[in-house]
C-alpha cells in the first residue's frame, strides 16, 4: 500500500495543481483512494473521491462514476453502493473495473458474513477477471489473491486444473 501510494502521489500532485479534473485523465485515482483507504487515510481519499465523482458526475462519465462508486463503497462498506457499482460497471461493458467491483462487493459480503452470496459474487469476479486476462489464471489469481486462495484438484473431464475457492471455505480466513 505504502508503495502504491509513493507511486501515486506525484500523479495526484500534479494532475492538482493543474486543475485537471477530467476522470478519463484520471485513470489511476480510484487506484489512490482504494490505496489511502487501505492504508486508514479516510480523509484523503474522501477528499480525492468527492472531486473526482463531482467531476464524473457533472461530464456524465460512467466509467468515472462506477469507479467512483466501488470506491464510496470501499469507504462506507455499504453493500448497496457496491452493488450499484457492480450494475454501472456491467452497463458500460468495463470488464476490469466490473470484475474489480464484484471483487469488492464480494469481500464485503464475505465480512458480512453472506457467505453464500460471496461466493456467488467472486465467482463472478473470476469469471470477469478471466475475461480480460484471457483466461489466464495466473494474472487472476494475483488479481484476486485478496478473497481467493488457489487449491489444487484432482483430473478430471476437464483435465487437471486449480479451483479457487473463498478463503473461509479453506479454513484460512483471518480477516475480522
């Protein structure tokens, strides 16, 4: 997180203090504020969220907005911004930040203990994942390491391949 932010942080800078508000200039932003929330600074990423959903909001751009909105969702933890999120992303056939959407929605039911919607939810996310890596399950289990964890199967119709399954399902859950 702290190397995300070291990284990030000259771009916030500079697209401050050139008043660049346009969210498709902005493309790593919802990337700095899932950042500032993981590292607990909930004041700056509100700060951050609030200029770029007014400006996707006020240039009608979707993509902006349901970015925005997984990361309002990520700030409050409520389920229903994530879902409306997941809705928008799938609207405007943005396969990443869908799959980064029902990512988070599904590791927030997963907290909420909706274990049989988590589930459903990140294999969504896989499946969405997969789509953009070509299905290349490597790049999505990295992508996904956070709320799945890889389990070896036995061969069978479909030959020999890994199963990723919810992290509580695996008996390895350490998240409060």
């Amino acid at each position: 997180t702290e190397t995300a932010l070291e990284r990030l942080e000259p771009l916030r800078e500079h697209h401050r203090r050139e008043a660049i508000e346009e969210p498709g200039a902005l493309p790593f932003l919802p990337d700095a504020v899932e950042a500032l929330v993981e590292a607990g600074r909930r004041a700056e990423a509100t700060e951050a969220l609030d200029r770029y959903q007014a400006a996707s909001e006020r240039l009608g751009r979707k993509r902006g907005l349901a970015a925005a909105l997984r990361c309002r969702g990520l700030l409050s933890g409520s389920l229903e911004e994530l879902g409306q999120a997941v809705l928008l992303a799938a609207a405007n056939d943005t396969p990443f930040e869908h799959g980064r959407s029902l990512l988070a929605l599904g590791a927030a039911q997963r907290r909420a203990k909706r274990r049989r919607e988590a589930r459903e939810t990140l294999e969504s996310a896989l499946a969405a994942f997969e789509r953009v890596a070509f299905g290349d399950r490597g790049l999505v289990h990295a992508a996904m390491g956070d709320g799945l964890r890889q389990q070896p199967v036995v061969a069978g119709e479909q030959g020999i391949g890994i199963h990723l399954q919810p992290v509580e399902e695996a008996g390895i859950d350490d998240r409060p």
